[in-house]
C-alpha cells in the first residue's frame, strides 16, 4: 500500500509526485491515459508572473518560478528557457509595472522595439526577465522518470473510503490503496470531485493554439498584448482573445490565445482561426507571409473563484485537491507540488495557505 | 526557356515543375534540413512531404514538385 | 456569391465521376481541385495532352483549379464552406474524393536524394516528361509497381529489378476481373521484353549513397544483394487523405490494409448529413473502384436515383480490392531500423528518439508527437504517420488501433496557410 495515490499524470500530479517522493514517501500515480494526455500536452509552456495580477495566484508564481529554475539543475531535458516576457499595449504600461513591482516582481518599462525588432512600431512596452518557457509534457514525463514513478493505467471511479477515512481509490480494475490521495485530475477534476463526494467547481474553459512552419528566430521573448490580462481574470463564458506571440526551440511560432467557456466541444471555428491569425499579424507583420501548419485545442481547467484549489478537503479526511489552475497550471504546477507535500507531511508550506484552500466550497 | 537555380541558368520545357526542371538537369537536391544539414530534394513528388520547398522569385515556403516553372524565374535554395 | 448544389473535392477518377454523375439535372456541381489540372494521381499529364475522359466533364460542371481546400466547416444555416486561396466555395451537399497519397516505410538511407516514391517515379514521367533516373529499382508492394515498371522501361530507363515484398501466393485464391487479368499480362509482356526482374518475397532493406543514392541492398530468398542505382522508388501501399472528412466530423474506421478510412453506407453518404465520400478514402481500392464509387456518390448527391447494376459492379470490385491488401502485404520493417535511421523525415527524428519517447511513458501516437516532435513538421505527419502509429503500438505490445491513427488524421488546418490568409487578408 502506497503513502499517497496521485490522480493525473499531467503537470500538477507529476509535480506533486514528484516533491512526495522527495519528501520521502511512496507515491502512486494512476491515470486513465498516458503522461501529459490532457491540457498538459496541449499548452504553451508557460511560467508567467506578468500576466497575473497582485494576489495568491501571483504569489505562488513567484515561487514556483525560483523551483523551476531548481528543477532545471536537478532534473532538465523540458527546454527550459528563460526567455522573458514583453508585454505591449497602446496606452501606458505605468500603472502595471507599478503595481507588479510592488508585488515583487521584476518589471522595467521599455520600448519594445529594442527588444522585438519585429514588432510594429508605436507601441508602449513593460518587459519582465522573470518570465520562462518549458516543453510541458516532456517536462511531466522527466518529472516522474526522476521520482522513479511509472504511470499507472486505470480509469478512476471514486474513493475507497473505510469508517468515514479515504483508504485509496477505486478504479475500473480494482482498488489503488494509499494513506492519502491527491486529485490533480486537471479539467476533469469537478467531475471526479463529485463522484468522491466533495465537488469542487472547475469547469473547461477551451483555448486554441496555432503553430507556424520552423522559422529561424524572430521573435525572441513572449510577446503578447496587455489585453491578455484582461481576458486572463475575466469570467465572460464569450470568445475572447489577445494577441500571444512566441518562439520555441524547434523553430515554430506559437500563436495565442483565445477563451471560451463552451464545455468540450470539438470542432475549431473558423473564426477564432481569423482573430488568433489578424491579432498576431497586427503586432508582426512579417508573420503575413508565414505559414499556420496547425492548430490545436486544449481546455484550461477554470476555477470558478479564479484561484487555484490546493489543499485538504474537510469533507474527506484522507483526500486532497490540487486543481484549477486555469491558464497558469504548468508556471505553478512546483510550488503546488510543494505545498501539497507540505500540507500532507506537516512541514512548513512555502506560502500561506489559506487562500487556496478547497473548504472555501465545503459549505 | 530557362530559369536561374541560385544564380544558375537551368532549361526547361512548358508544363514543367520546377523540381522536375532541375531534376532533368541531373540536380537531386536543392535543400538541406535545419539539424543534421542533410541534403533533399524530391520524394513524394507530389506536394505531401514537402522535402522540396523552395524559394521562388522570393517567395518562401514553395513546393518544387507542384510550381509550374516560368521563363525567367528566379528559383534559391531556402 | 454562387452556392452551389453539389461540391466535389478532388480531381481524379473518383471526384471526376461524381462530378459528371451529379451533373444532367437541375443540380449546379463543382470540382474543387488543388491541382491545375484534372486527372488527380491516376491521370496525370502534361498541359495540351488531357486524356479523353476528361473532356465530358467540361462543358458539365465548374471547375475550380488551384484550389486546395485547406478548411472545412459546416455553413452558418444548412450546407457546407470549403475555404480555399482561389476563396470560398458553398454547397449543400459535399463529395470528398481527395484520393491518395503513397505509404512509405522508414528504412536506413531512405532520405538519400534519389529515393523517391513510386509515385513521384509516375509523376515525373507522365506529367512533366522526366526519366526518375538512368539505373532504377522499382520496390514495395502492391499491383501500382508493374504499371510503373513498364512505363519507366518503355521510356527508355534501366529496370534493374521490380522488387514486390508479397509472395503473391494468394492471388490463387482469388478470382481476378478478366480486365485485370490482362492488364497484368500487358505489363509482365513490357517486363519481358526489356529484361526486368520480377522478384517477389524480394524487399529494399537499405540504400547507400554520401550525398546521394548510389547503391541499394535487396534482401529475399535468405540472401541480400548490392545493386548499383541511381534511382529507387519505393512506396507499400496507398494512405488515403481523410483529413477534410475527419474535419467535418465523419466516422472513420481502420481497413484490411491498416489505413484510415472514411466509412461510408452503400450510396456512399458519410454518417455526417450532406457530406459524402468516394475513392481511396473509403479504402484503398484503385481507379476502377474510385470511378464506381464517384459514380454512386454524385448521384445520391445530386438526389439521383441509382442502377443496382452499379452496385452490384461496386460489390464485386471492392472485394476484389480487398483481396488485394492481403496479398501485397507489407512486410515487417521494424527490424531494420538502426538507431539513426529517421523515422520523421520533416523534424529528423531518428528511429531512437521514438524509442525514447516511448520509455519516457508514450502509450499512444499523440504522446509519442509531444515527446519527440515526430509528424509535427510540414507535413504533420503524412509521410511518417502511419509508420509511428504501427511504432507506437508494436512498442507498447499492443496492435494498432484506430485512436493511434487519429492523432495524425485530425488536421482542421488541411493546408499549410499563411497567417495573412487565415486572417483573411
């Protein structure tokens, strides 16, 4: 019998195994597919503090930023690059810059063409070093090679539960025994919630993706216009999206983003192809001439208080929560690793907390 | 009629690709791939693999297999 | 704008078929073609020089050429949009007839200039006049090597050999069309004449070359041999390009030969209202089929009764192509793979690289893509996707299922499009 089962093999479950382990315990991970099959195989990559505004979200990026770069040195091979931010916008980027830097943030106003000579000119710029890239799965997956942990394969259903104490899971092919579980289940995870009888709200908030031919490198930061956050802290169920432009290791340009609470559609439409395309021309016109290759779709999991749900859950002693993470699920995924090992073995979590705490929805 | 491969005159007839044009004048390959600078020319032959891109009158991103050559074109190694 | 009644998606002998079987009533019909010219894979030709089938369909249809539809969707109230660069085509009713493209197998040196499919060996030659090479091996599997044989050794090229993979021993089984019979016969009398091997149970295990091919080595008979060439082509097979019809939402299925299709009913409706689907992306089956298949096709299309004469001739060809996969198996080509032969041509992912992905947990084809880039280039996936699926499971112990395919089949962007373009510029 395992100390802990960890639901979901994505990011945030590997993290979490991850940092268990370390910690010394015994740690099972199950899911239902493979390493990184949900909305880890299906992001950006991202580990932002600029697109967060003053709060416990920002609070446990700057963290999980300083755990990133620790994990880079102690187990690499994810394309960590620490590539920094550039965020644009027509009016003035003072009173951001202002409020992260009071928050602790790195942030200097800048004029982005000195940055980005690509970029169309004319535009207020705030750049933030602190911003980083990795490649999300092949991180998830180095994760639990370097914890020693092979996924195991099985469809969760509910908890196990023995005179009121969670004694594990029960999957389609039998029962997972551990002293503890964790469900790091992504955008599954208000369902699974409910079937372990403590529901928790996250819900799929679905963006796309589009991917350019390889290109040598033109653009070199995470570009993107201040729009974003906006759309970032917004609740609108409507398409909204913002220009999010960067490169990668292999070549290609990502183009972001857009968000759409329209549960798990499939199907990609045409419209959004055109605003993720025209938004990203407009800050780069020498992207008219460059090839889209594809487009996919993921579904962030989106918490309906917009903070992310860590920690026990007083409804189920034994379970706890580590989810809703929204758009941030891979920058945070470390610091959530590790206030869930703190949690579960008592030692002296690396922010406070309360504000991430499932028992704000056990009423 | 004739066209210039990287500064060179190449002949061709009406109708023709591009990547049969040069494969006519014994070129096999016209590329090379951005990590091994491996050289590559045509495979498929017809606008699948896209092994054969070319730069066309400075046009990027073009298949050689499926651009009809033109007098006087001017074709580059990408 | 013109809305259109019936909208066929490609130029070859299916699409083709359909057009002229939709056309004759009320209903305005258009071929939507990426190629400049009529005819698709199976009738390719020089500009001046179209075959006659082809002139029926002038005067009958529109044409659009030039027109790769690169997005597909549902039309706001009823029908469909076909996105294309020369703009945007309406219909009520959509017929994909998007044909097929050659399977190619990874093994060391295939990406040595010279290497080509047999395919492009056919294109080269009939549509732009051009020999593929001086000393050719023709290699694979599959009916499409003989034909392509006796053309390139009718147009004066040394065949050193025609190296077909199947034994070939179940064609006893089957009772071949009397049509195909002779075909076969005209092509082997072509072989004959000009000295070429035929070699079954005989397959390409290598090509050698520095910077270009030079030399292949041919394994049969417990035995392998070294021939001196300047040219292979090689192709097992057919993969059919379902890509538009996944987009519109269609059932796929996976056929005899391993390959995704688009599954169809017996007037070849898809089980997505108003789109229907004809020719190799239904399976693999060859032109004879595709035009039968066409011909079905554009009739329920253009809500035209059918003869069950068709039918009937629709039935007995596509057992016929049935047989065909079983006897032009592929062989297994796992085992010849080293370390560094490149699996994904486009992002240069050698055969250890999968294998890594695999060990890093990689269960299905979409995780090994994320691991290690493999079908995420240009093509995404044309070319290696197959065999990566076939990789992935015999990796995982496990056969190939439909999901291993569906990784590389979903392209909703079916053509790479410049942003300018996707931002309607």
């Amino acid at each position: 019998m395992a100390d802990v089962v960890v639901v979901g093999a994505g990011m945030v479950g590997a993290a979490c195994a991850y940092y268990l382990a370390r910690a010394g315990l015994d740690v099972t991970v199950v899911d239902r597919g493979p390493v990184a099959g949900g909305t880890t195989g299906a992001g950006e990559g991202n580990l932002l503090v600029s697109d967060k505004q003053p709060g416990p979200e920002l609070e446990l990026m700057l963290v999980s930023l300083v755990r990133w770069a620790e994990l880079d040195a102690d187990v690499g091979g994810f394309e960590f690059t620490p590539k920094g931010g550039l965020v644009v916008s027509s009016s003035s980027l003072e009173p951001l810059v202002t409020s992260h830097q009071q928050a602790g943030v790195t942030a200097t106003l800048v004029d982005p063409g000195e940055h980005e000579p690509e970029l169309v000119p004319g535009r207020h710029g705030a750049f933030y070093p602190q911003d980083a890239q990795v490649q999300p799965a092949l991180a998830a997956a180095r994760l639990l090679r370097a914890a020693g942990i092979d996924v195991h394969r099985a469809e969760v259903v509910s908890l196990a539960v023995q005179s009121d104490r969670v004694v594990g899971v029960r999957t389609r092919d039998g029962v997972v025994s551990a002293g503890a579980v964790v469900n790091a289940s992504g955008v599954w995870a208000g369902e699974l919630s409910q079937a372990f009888g403590a529901p928790i709200p996250v819900t799929p908030r679905r963006g796309f993706v589009l991917v350019t031919e390889p290109l040598p490198p033109i653009i070199r930061h995470k570009v993107y216009a201040a729009e974003y956050l906006d759309n970032v802290a917004s609740g609108d169920a409507e398409l909204q999206s913002s220009a999010v432009v960067e490169g990668t290791p292999s070549g290609t340009i990502l183009i972001g983003a857009s968000r759409e609470r329209v549960g798990f559609d499939s199907g990609v439409p045409r419209e959004v192809l055109r605003r993720l395309a025209a938004q990203a021309v407009e800050l780069f016109p020498v992207l008219a001439g460059v090839h889209a290759l594809r487009v996919y779709r993921g579904f962030r999991p989106y918490s309906a208080d917009h903070v992310p749900i860590i920690g026990p859950d007083p409804r189920r002693p034994g379970l706890y929560h580590a989810c809703g993470h929204e758009g941030a699920g891979i920058g945070l995924a470390p610091a959530t690793g590790e206030l869930i090992t703190a949690t579960i073995t008592g030692a002296t979590p690396p922010v406070d907390a309360i504000p991430y705490a499932p028992v704000r929805f056990a009423a | 009629m004739t066209f210039t491969f990287d500064g060179q005159p190449i002949a061709a007839e009406p109708g023709q690709s591009v990547a049969a044009a040069l494969w006519a004048a014994g070129i096999r390959s016209w590329r090379r791939t951005r990590h091994g600078d491996e050289p590559r020319g045509l495979f498929c032959g017809i606008g699948i693999c896209f092994d054969c891109l070319v730069v066309v009158n400075g046009v990027r991103g073009q298949r050689a297999c499926l651009v009809e050559v033109h007098d006087g074109d001017v074709v580059e190694q990408p | 704008m013109i809305r259109y009644d019936v909208a066929v998606v490609g130029g070859g002998p299916a699409g083709l078929a359909a057009a002229a079987a939709a056309t004759g009533g009320d209903a305005r019909v258009v071929v939507v073609d990426a190629a400049p010219r009529l005819g698709g894979q199976f009738w390719p030709h020089r500009s001046g020089a179209e075959p006659p089938a082809l002139w029926r369909l002038r005067s009958a249809a529109y044409h659009l050429p030039d027109a790769p539809v690169w997005f597909a969707e549902p039309a706001p109230t009823t029908g469909f949009r076909l996105h294309t660069p020369a703009g945007i085509v309406t219909a009520d009713r959509v017929v994909l007839a998007t044909g097929a493209h050659d399977r190619s197998v990874p093994f060391p040196g295939w990406t040595l200039p010279g290497v080509v499919t047999v395919g492009a060996a056919q294109a080269l030659l009939k549509a732009h006049g051009v020999l593929v090479g001086r000393r050719v091996a023709v290699a694979g599997a599959g009916p499409f090597l003989l034909a392509v044989a006796a053309g390139l050794a009718t147009a004066g090229a040394d065949v050193v050999g025609v190296f077909e993979a199947g034994h070939l021993r179940g064609y006893a089984k089957h009772r071949l069309p009397s049509a195909k019979l002779a075909e076969g016969a005209r092509y082997a009398a072509v072989l004959a004449r000009h000295r070429v091997p035929y070699r079954r149970g005989h397959a390409v295990i290598a090509a050698h070359g520095t910077d270009v091919l030079e030399a292949i080595t041919v394994a049969g008979r417990s035995r392998e041999r070294r021939i001196d060439v300047d040219a292979l082509a090689i192709s097992y097979g057919f993969t059919p390009q379902v890509e538009l019809a996944v987009a519109l939402g269609c059932g796929t299925h996976v056929d005899r030969d391993g390959s995704l299709v688009v599954t169809v009913d017996a007037d070849q409706r898809t089980s997505v209202s108003g789109v229907y689907a004809a020719g190799e992306i239904t399976g693999v089956g060859g032109a004879d089929l595709a035009q039968l298949e066409g011909r079905i096709a554009g009739r329920a299309a253009a809500m035209k009764v059918l003869d069950p004469g068709t039918r009937r001739q629709r039935a007995k060809v596509r057992r016929f192509a049935q047989a065909m996969h079983d006897v032009h198996r592929r062989p297994s080509w796992i085992e010849q793979l080293g370390d560094d032969t490149l699996v994904c041509r486009c992002e240069e992912v050698p055969y250890a690289e999968v294998r890594k992905a695999i060990e890093l947990g990689a269960t299905d084809t979409r995780a090994v893509k994320l691991l290690c880039r493999a079908g995420m280039g240009w093509c995404q996936g044309r070319i290696c996707g197959p065999a990566v699926a076939e990789l992935t499971a015999h990796l995982n112990g496990r056969p190939p299922t439909r999901d291993d395919h569906a990784a590389f089949a979903n392209r909703a962007i079916a053509q790479p499009t410049t942003l300018g373009d996707l931002a309607g510029q």
